[in-house]
C-alpha cells in the first residue's frame, strides 16, 4: 500500500470536524481532504455512523432571545447514541451573512442528503451542511401573494455531484 493509499484510509475514518483541523497541517493533506474522491470516500465510511439532526424551537415569547441549536448524534448499529455533537449552527449560519434567515427562523428541514435547510418566516433560505460547517445561502424565493402553501425538496445530481433544491408553491 503506497503512503498515499494509506493515509486516505486512515484520514476518511476520522469525523469531519477533525478533517477541518487537519486540512491545516499541509499543504498535501489540505489538498487530499478537500478533494472530491476523499470526501465521497468519507461520506461512504460515514454512512455507517449516520448523524441524526435534532433542532430545539424556542415558543415562549421570553426565550426567543435564546438562539436556535441543532444537536447531532451518532449513533451505533443498534440505534444507541454513543456521541453527541453540540453545535450552534444558527451563530454559524449568521457568520456566513446568512443572517437575515436566521432573524425569525421558523423551520429546519433536513434533505437526506447530509444537508439541513433553515427557513425564516419570509422565505429566506439558507443551505447547511452541518457535518462541515459550511453554508449558502439561496437566493430570494419567488413569493407569489396567490399561493400561500409552500414545500420543499432536494436532489442530488451524481453526473454533476451537484445538489438541486426546488421550492413548490400550490394554490
């Protein structure tokens, strides 16, 4: 097994957040982490360990100045958590100039695709990723006065390795 081989078999085992801290040990390894074959290698491996997203809503009208978390958990095969990851990923998505969705967040909406949507009450909508802290947010929904029901959907792309959300309006 040649160096290479090896430390993509050791690396694509390690958690995500680890994988940020080493992209910064050099340049070889900020290279190998970042390209896309690694990461469809680690997202295999990662399958085995899934993440389940759990979000804590604030109702009552003196703990909206408390900011929204998402909590991850890994858990085993059996379905029993063996890790929990706190994370705030509300303040991350505000970082990202994501901060007009995040004013009034009202919905989480996980994609099955690794990907979480936060949603504000005007529509804003920001895409997270919350195993790699990364966010985008999406341009101005189209808010047609004539249809107030709304939904969403992701989809994923393979030829492109690319991700497609589609905002459905009905009347």
């Amino acid at each position: 097994m040649e160096r290479q081989d090896l430390l993509i078999e050791i690396l694509s085992r390690l958690s995500v957040k680890d994988l940020c801290k080493f992209k910064c040990v050099s340049k070889e390894w900020y290279n190998l982490i970042s390209d896309p074959i690694f990461r469809s290698t680690h997202h295999e491996r990662a399958k085995r360990d899934p993440l389940m997203l759990f979000h804590r809503n604030y109702r009552r009208q003196r703990d909206y100045r408390k900011i929204p978390s998402l909590r991850l958990t890994t858990l085993d095969e059996k379905r029993r958590t063996i890790q929990n990851y706190f994370t705030t990923i509300i303040k991350d998505v505000k970082k990202m100039h994501c901060s007009a969705v995040v004013q009034a967040v009202t919905k989480v909406y996980p994609s099955g695709f690794d990907l979480v949507s936060v949603v504000n009450g005007t529509d804003d909508i920001c895409i997270c990723n919350p195993s790699t802290r990364e966010f985008k947010k999406i341009l101005p929904a189209f808010k047609p006065s004539s249809h107030p029901f709304k939904a969403f959907a992701f989809g994923y792309l393979p030829s492109s390795n690319e991700y497609k959300m589609v905002h459905f309006f009905f009347p």
